[in-house]
C-alpha cells in the first residue's frame, strides 16, 4: 500500500492507539520492491503539539485515506471528500 500526505494512520508499535496524519511522504527501493519512510503528524498521545513521528510504512496502520479534502476523524463524509473508510 501507497501512503498519501492527508492519510490517517496509527502506528502499530506503540503500547495503544495514537491517531497520527501522514504529514510527508518519501519512498525508497530496497532488495523487495519500494517502502516509504512516512512523517507523521501526531493528532493525539503524550507529545506536544506539532510533534512529528517517523516511521516506515510497515509499521503503520491505516485508518482513512483522504481525498482532495483532508478532514478530521468524525467528519461527516460526503461525495466531495473521496475518503475511504479502512476498517479496523
């Protein structure tokens, strides 16, 4: 799976769920294929606002994709949005 700016996401080594936004993208080629090194925006958790988490895309999970629209979690989704709903 591409990850795209916008995209919400949670990581999976953390001892709960942190919702986090995919802040910054960059994608890399290893031996497999591609991964992406993905910044993350941290909308919740114990650090201050603005903090930024790095992880690879394989140790995040995600939650919603946005379209041209990103919105915060609990939006009311409409047409306009093109947001995927990614069950947990």
């Amino acid at each position: 799976m591409m990850y795209r700016t916008g995209d919400y996401v949670y990581p999976t080594d953390l001892t709960r769920r942190f919702l986090c936004r995919v802040a910054a993208t960059e994608s890399v080629r290893i031996d497999t294929g591609v991964a992406q090194i993905l910044r993350l925006e941290a909308l919740e958790g114990p650090w201050p606002a603005g903090t930024l988490l790095v992880r690879l895309d394989d140790r995040v999970r995600q939650v919603w994709r946005t379209g041209r629209r990103a919105r915060r979690p609990g939006a009311t989704v409409t047409a306009v949005d093109q947001r995927e709903r990614i069950p947990a």
